[in-house]
C-alpha cells in the first residue's frame, strides 16, 4: 500500500506543466481577445455614463416641480447649453445668479462637455413626441422651464405651455438620445428614447 502511493506521488510529481511556447500561446490569444473587445468595453462605458443625464434632467425637472409645489412659488430649470449646467432658482433658491442657486453639472463621471449635445441627432425625426411636444429651442443657449405653485408651466398668458429637451451623445448620437418633455398644464414629465427601428422617439 505504501509503495503504491509511494509510486503515485512520483508519477505526480514527474509531470510537466505547460511550457515556454505554450504560455505564449496562451497569452497571444488573451492579448487579441482584450484587443477586439477593448472598443466595445469602452463604448458600453460611455453609454452608461450618457445614461446618467438623462437621469438627472429627469430627476431635476421633478425636484423643481416639487419645490415649487411645496413653497408655493413659481421655481426655475434652467439648462445652459455653453457649459452643460443646471441651474434651480426662485423662491428660497434666490433669483437667478444668487448663491443660493441649486447647480448641477451634467458633464461629469467621465463626460466632458463637448460629449453632450442639446437637440436631435442629424437625421432622425423632427416630428412632435407622442404627447404632442416638440423641442424647446435655445434661447440665447439657455432653456427655462418655470413651474408655478400648482406644478403647472404656463406662458406669458397663464395659458399652459409645454416643452421638450432632447440631448445626445456627439460620438454615440443615434444610440443615446432621449427627449424629457413636461406637459404644461400638469407639469407631468415623461422620459423618450429614441429607436432606429421606427425613426422616432418612444416613451
């Protein structure tokens, strides 16, 4: 019994593990692997990042209609389009400019300023969304949302205004852009991805 585990541990021990050409074999292939893939990590990446502003216009727009419901005053968005910010002013916010402003910068974790686009990518649909809104142009490069106490938006006339922002990715432009439109006489704000398959954008 001995000799055999003996003759066992010797025959174990006399095996050979892999080889000089083997390991460079072995490390040639994982090098043209990680290089075919390196451009799609680094694409899926960048969607990811773009994919958090479309959250935080999102969750922007609905903390100012909030805001403004609560204080009972008429609460500021506002995009400026040169450095990609967003700005929250009115009531306890101070007015526009004040320090008490709320700012938020959507060219961060990775994006820079010249990745976000405000508009439609060049060839896709400039029909209305679904609900009937379309882009709100830029206005001197700035785009304000105003919500009154109720949560509506309402123009010059009190009578309801809608809008609509649509922003995309200047590399990824087909693949990343999305619209958030706010319907002026509820101030409801509703999430839009575009899809190549119908050439528009769906909610």
């Amino acid at each position: 019994m001995k000799g055999n585990l003996y003759n066992r541990f010797r025959s174990l021990g006399s095996q050979k593990g892999f080889g000089v050409p083997e390991i460079i074999i072995v490390l040639l292939i994982l090098s043209i692997i990680l290089v075919l893939a390196l451009p799609q990590i680094i694409s899926s990446r960048r969607l990811f990042r773009f994919s958090g502003v479309q959250r935080q216009v999102v969750s922007v727009l609905r903390e100012t209609r909030q805001e403004a419901m609560s204080q009972r005053k008429p609460i500021t968005f506002r995009y400026e389009n040169s450095n990609k910010q967003i700005v929250i002013y009115g009531g306890k916010f101070g007015s526009n400019g004040d320090g008490k402003n709320r700012v938020g910068q959507l060219a961060d974790s990775g994006l820079v300023i010249d990745d976000i686009r405000y508009g439609r990518p060049s060839g896709v649909s400039v029909a209305a969304l679904g609900d009937g809104t379309n882009i709100t142009n830029l206005t001197s490069g700035v785009v304000e949302v105003t919500f009154q106490a109720d949560g509506s938006v309402v123009d010059g006339s009190d009578n309801p205004e809608n809008n609509a922002l649509f922003f995309y990715h200047s590399k990824y432009p087909r693949d990343t852009a999305f619209a958030v439109s706010v319907l002026g006489a509820g101030g409801r704000v509703k999430i839009w991805r575009y899809s190549e398959g119908v050439n528009a954008y769906v909610e």
